[in-house]
C-alpha cells in the first residue's frame, strides 16, 4: 500500500519519526506540496496524510485509487468532505492532541498582555536596564490577574483546561459552552458557571475563543460585539483566525476599546503582509504554534497512525466523512 504524506514538515520538520505510517506500506513523505502538484505526488496512492493541503473536488475526482484521508489536525476544512462521501472516501481527524498546549499557549498569550515578559527582555537585552536610574521601571501598565474576570467562548476540552488554569490563578471564570446544557460545569474541582456571549462580554476583562470555525462563528467577536466589551479588556484567539473580525480587532485596538490582543492564528496563514494585526498596538501574535511542541507532535502523528490502524481493520475511528 502507497502512503503520501503531503505536507509534513509542519508535524515532522525532521526531529521525530514516520516510523508509525512505515509499519502499513511504502511511505513517501514531502515537506510541502503546492497546489498544482498534489494530484501528481497522489497519484496511486490508497491513503494520504495532510495537513493543510487542500483536497477539492476536482483534486479528489483525479484520484481514483485513493481511499482515505488521514487529516493532521482536529479542523479538516481543508478536505472536500461532500465530494469524499460520494467517492466513498473516509476522513479522519486527530481531536484533542493538543489540549494541554493549545491551554498552555492561550496562558502564555495572556501573561504576555498582562506581565509584559517579551517586551522588558527585549528593553533589556538592548540596555535599558542599565540605562535606569532605578531599580525597576515598566514599559507599559502592568495587569494582576488575580479577581479579573474571564469568558471562554467554547467549552470542550481546551476551554475547560484554559478555565482550570485561569481559575487557579485566582480568576473568575465563565464559560459559553458549544451547546447550552446545565448552568454551570465542575472543572479540576473549580465550578464554571455558565452564561451567553453577549452577556458575558460585558463584564469581561479577559475573552478567549476556544470553537471551531463554522459558518456561525466565523467572525463571532465583530465590530458590533466589540462596542459592547468592557473597556480594556484583553481578547485571546487560539482558536481560528477567521473566529474574529480582524479589521474591527484593529480599531478596537487603536481606540483603546481592547487593551490587547493575543493570538496563534490569523484570518489567512501563512500571514499575509496587508494583514490589518500587523504593527497594532498591544498585540502579540505567534505563527500557529500552539501545537508544535514536541512531545505533542508525537501525540499527533502516533494518534493518525492509530486511526489509520483503525480503518485498514474496518473498524474506522474519528471519521469526519
């Protein structure tokens, strides 16, 4: 069996392993595929492994020996999944692999906004520390966390890790689950109540995305919504660039409306240069790396490696079409 990795040096720049996908077959692994070259690198193949490499109808049309999809990552936007159910091909996705470093990373963005660690080591590093005529000086105001009040849009297992960490550091959490259930939720032994969006924005000092993108949350925080926030408050997006309006995030920005904005994703990846985050204020952005850690690229690659397992025994897990 022919197995094409098509665009895996994000997961695998070099530092770990296909080991897990050479036990099923021949393995042939590219570190990026354009578009006009995945129907050729495909062709032949039964299985292949993307990341973002988009198959479209008409890709998947051209390829007619193929028979799964191993998707490197929880979204699978990037998979024609209509077209894959007419041609009988299944798809599957790696949910959760990344729970605890997309939570750390959504952490580390707010302690960023909050703590300023980046930027008085970078004052540092050019001098200015040894420039002072004091024995401390800050840059920019200084945010305790401590009684701050956080909203976490999204309630599945990243929202409820980002919800214990936040709560152990003495804030006060609520959450807008995925689906509205119960009033309130028992994480970690910390109890989350739960509210609506447009309630929670109110009293919000600190906002974190944890959803999918679908069409109802694409652009879900959007100029309209941002008039109604807590002035100063800090909006965090580890979840999909498109989640939030990019453009009213600016503004909010220069306004003062938000006192910062951090995030792991934007609107088009790799970042387009005319991307309106570019040079705003109080914003801090980092190359969709929340999963990249090592230990849970691991977890990832040896997780579609088990779902390909899976399949090939016809008992197929973690099916998205």
């Amino acid at each position: 069996m022919k197995i094409v990795i098509l665009d895996g040096a994000g997961a695998n720049p070099g530092d770990i392993s296909w080991a897990p996908f050479e036990r099923f077959g021949e393995v042939v692994a590219y570190d990026y595929t354009s578009k006009d070259q995945v129907i050729g690198r495909s062709s032949g193949a039964e299985v292949c492994i993307t990341n973002k490499t988009v198959f479209d109808a008409e890709t998947l049309r051209s390829l007619p020996e193929l028979k799964y999809i191993g998707v490197l990552a929880t979204g699978y936007n990037v998979v024609d999944l209509e077209e894959c159910r007419k041609l009988g091909i299944t798809v599957t996705n790696v949910p959760e692999y990344a729970t605890y470093a997309t939570a750390q990373m959504t952490i580390a963005l707010l302690l960023e906004l909050a703590s300023r660690p980046g930027m008085h080591s970078s004052d540092v590093m050019d001098g200015g520390w040894c420039k002072s005529p004091q024995f401390s000086y800050f840059l920019a105001p200084l945010t305790e966390l401590m009684g701050k009040n956080m909203l976490i849009f999204g309630f599945g297992k990243i929202g409820q890790r980002v919800a214990a960490i936040a709560s152990s550091l003495g804030m006060k959490v609520s959450a807008v689950p995925h689906h509205q259930g119960e009033g309130s939720a028992v994480v970690d032994g910390y109890r989350i109540p739960f509210t609506t969006l447009d309630e929670g924005l109110k009293t919000a000092d600190v906002i974190s995305v944890h959803c999918p993108l679908t069409p109802e949350t694409k652009n879900l925080i959007n100029k309209e919504r941002l008039a109604s926030v807590k002035k100063g408050a800090f909006l965090i997006n580890c979840a999909r660039g498109p989640v939030v309006d990019e453009n009213a995030v600016r503004e909010a920005l220069d306004s003062g409306v938000l006192g910062g904005y951090g995030a792991d994703v934007v609107s088009v990846e790799p970042m387009l240069p005319g991307n309106p985050l570019l040079g705003a204020p109080n914003c801090v952005i980092t190359p969709h790396i929340a999963w990249a850690a090592k230990e849970t690229r691991i977890r990832l690659i040896d997780a579609a490696a088990e779902n390909l397992d899976a399949f090939l025994k016809g008992r197929a897990v973690n099916v998205v079409s």
